[in-house]
C-alpha cells in the first residue's frame, strides 16, 4: 500500500505541475476510480455518456484518459484544443473493432435513406459515417426519436435485438444490425445467469446491454432487475429495496457497486474487459511524466482533421439530444 501511496502522491503533484486532470470510467481498476478529493486520483469518474460530457468541459490543457481508445478520441473529437492522452494504446474494443468506415458506407448504399444510429463504442472514422451517436444510457430515446420506420444500428448485435425487442412493441420500428460483439457482456450467457439465480433466489440481475438478449428475458423474471447503461445499474441499485443483487457486467462494476452500497451483497461472476485492464495506474503515472517531453507522442490521440469534424456531428447531435 505504501507503494501504491507514492505512485498517487506523485501522480496528484504531476497532474497539478503539468496541469492536466483525469478522466476515469467504471470498469478502471478501483485505484483508477478514487476520486482525487478522497485521496484519489481521478477528476471525473463515469459511464461514456458521463465521460464525454466531461470531456466537453475540461479546463486543463491535458486530459488523461483512464477508459480505451474510443472514449479518448471522442473526448479529442470534443476538445480538439486539448491534448488527450490514452496510457496504453493497446486499450481497443472488439465493439469498435468490429466495423469500418467503409462497412458503413457499404451499408448506406445498400439501405439508401435509413438513418444510421452509431453505439458511441466505435472509432472515429465509423462515427463520421453516422448520423447520430448514442450511448447505451440514451439509445432508446434517440432510436425513438426518428420518424423513419427502419434504423441502422451498429455494430453491437447484442444490443441491438434487445433495443428492437424493446422499440419494436412501442412503435413499429425495425433495427438493422451489424454483427459486433462486446466480448466481455457476450460471456453473460443464460446458463451463467440462471446457475446464479438458481443459487441466489433472492438475488436481483443487473444486466447491461450489451449481454445476449437470451439472457435478459431470463434475468427479469423472478426477482427482477434492470438491464441498462452502467449508470441505470448504479442507479437501479440506490432505489432498490432489495440487499442482494447479482452483476451482468465488468468486474470491477462490482468493486464500484460495493463501494458505493457497502450495507448490499454482490455477487459478480469475475469477466475483466481485457483492453480496459490495460490502463494501470503506473501507465498512467507514465503517460503524466511524458507529458512535455519526446515521448510524449507515445500517449497522444491524434486525429485527422476533416474525420474529426465529421466525427463531431453525430457527437454534438447525441449530446444536444441528452
Ligand atoms: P457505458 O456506456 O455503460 O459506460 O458502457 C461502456 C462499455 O464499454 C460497455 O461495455
Ligand atoms: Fe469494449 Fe466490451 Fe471492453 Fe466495453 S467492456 S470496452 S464494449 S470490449
């Protein structure tokens, strides 16, 4: 722990000397999630709906980026006055991988006039083909929002069915979906949720989602529970009446859960998003030291400028709309 204290010591003093602040979502490793005014590190902890409203607003001339390298570009899309930097730039998305620019092009030329609604996880150049962002926070609102009865919906097939099942009652709508998986939330299988459900009758399901949509019409029934964004979770948690509850995400959602609800018992199957655990809190002390030196090229998002600003449309368009 003591080792853990100077590494923080010395990233409060470098954030401060190089006037930088840290952006941080909840799938970090916790060190990653303490906020800096609890001894911390983070300026700003969230989902990616909350870090790229963040990100809008940052003050400092660097923003560290403790989240993968989707986030980090929107957060650059945003501010393109900042430096962004990403500790590991081997934190990518099999979401975001997924799908190209050009799979989007191919997509529009073969469903001419359908509005493309693109998950906030891709990369930039996938954003810039899209007509609006979304989060899994406000992508039922947005996917409502469009008077077209068909929507393109990308890339995360997962989430997708569960939206269509979802806006498929309400107003007609058909989602046309592309094939991207997340491969942390694919692991939530029926079979998992419901050997916990078997062993924990009590138990609510938090589900986000981005889990099979197999599994969710399985987590709700019983006890009940929620699928949603991060943020729905925490919420979902803080109104329930229920001291138990078992997770459908990240791991480390477990450790900001219990965190926040100490008086709750979760019990959460251990699947870690790989590319989050790339950022560590030495990278990141790395990345603060790079700042203002030569290597400091290591660590920073750089984006051409006309994919930024086509990028930065369907951003200020999600925004606008949240
Ligand atoms: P949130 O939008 O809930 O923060 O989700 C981010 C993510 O990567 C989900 O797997
Ligand atoms: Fe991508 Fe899934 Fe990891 Fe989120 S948890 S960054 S969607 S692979």
């Amino acid at each position: 722990i003591a080792a853990l204290q100077e590494v923080v010591e010395e990233i409060r003093e470098l954030k401060r000397e190089k006037n930088a602040v840290i952006l941080s979502h909840f799938y970090m490793s916790p060190e990653l999630q303490v906020h800096h005014k609890d001894g911390g590190i983070a300026d700003f902890v969230g989902d990616s709906l909350g870090l790229s409203v963040a990100a809008k607003s940052v003050e400092a001339d660097n923003i560290i980026f403790c989240g993968v390298k989707f986030m980090a570009e929107t957060a650059k899309i945003l501010n393109p006055a900042k430096q962004v930097l990403l500790p590991s730039f081997e934190a990518g998305c099999s979401l975001a991988e997924s799908i190209t620019g050009a799979d989007v092009r191919k997509l529009k030329a073969q469903y001419p006039g359908v509005p493309v609604v693109a998950y906030i996880n891709t990369y930039a150049e996938t954003k810039a083909e899209a007509d609006i962002c979304c989060t899994s926070r406000n992508a039922m609102d947005i996917a409502r929002s469009f008077d077209s009865d068909k929507l393109i919906f990308l890339p995360d097939l997962f989430m997708g069915r569960n939206l269509q099942t979802r806006i498929k009652a309400e107003t007609g709508k058909e989602l046309i979906l592309w094939e991207g998986k997340c491969e942390v939330h694919e692991q939530f299988t029926p079979q998992r949720i419901n050997g916990l459900k078997l062993m924990y009758p009590e138990a609510q399901v938090l589900v986000h989602w981005e889990v099979p949509d197999d599994t969710v019409a399985d987590a709700l029934t019983g006890a009940g529970g929620v699928v949603g964004s991060t943020s729905d979770i925490l919420r979902f948690v803080g109104e329930s009446k229920s001291r138990q509850f078992i997770l459908g995400s990240e791991c480390d959602l477990g450790a900001t859960l219990r965190g926040m609800y100490p008086e709750k018992e979760f019990i959460v199957p251990c699947i870690k998003c790989p590319h989050m655990k790339q950022i560590t809190i030495q990278r990141t002390l790395e990345a603060l030291r790079a700042i203002g030196t030569e290597s400091e090229r290591l660590y920073t998002v750089d984006l051409a400028e006309d994919i930024r600003q086509s990028a930065l449309l369907p951003i200020e368009r999600m925004l606008a709309f949240s």
